[in-house]
C-alpha cells in the first residue's frame, strides 16, 4: 500500500482505534499520523500500517497547516452531518 501525506487513515488497533488520522510523514517501517489533539504535528503518532485502514479522504496541504485545522477536517469527515 501506498500512502500519501494528507490522506486519512482509520486505526483499527490499538489505544487510537477506531481514530482518524491523517499522514504527516514516513519512518522506516511505520507511518507518522497526526489527529491534531492527542497526536499533534509536534508529536506525531508513530504506527505498523497493518494496524490502519486506508479511507477515500485525503486533507489538502492547507488542511495540515495547523493541529486545529486538521482537528476540523477529521471532525467534518467523522460526522459528516453535524
């Protein structure tokens, strides 16, 4: 699988599961993720891909700027109606 920085990740192991995460980088053999609170830019979250699940979403680069913005995207795409 390939992954882009942006594209919106579910984890589906783990104490994040169940979480939205977006790519904010590659480590040799796991993915950096960030969901702009627990995990921010800062401090990205460090996981095994076989622990993700890929979604249809990816966040433009304008989108990642800032931990609040990505807070809102995720948010937007985990309740698309409120």
């Amino acid at each position: 699988m390939e992954y882009v920085k942006g594209q919106v990740l579910l984890s589906t192991a783990g104490h994040d599961k169940g979480e939205l995460m977006a790519v904010t980088g590659f480590d040799e053999k796991r993915i950096l993720l960030c969901n702009g609170k627990s995990h921010k830019l800062e401090k990205p979250k460090a996981k095994n891909p076989k622990h993700l699940r890929e979604t249809e979403f990816v966040l433009s680069e304008h989108s990642m700027a800032t931990n609040r913005s990505i807070r809102k995207q995720l948010n937007k795409i985990a309740n698309p109606g409120g």
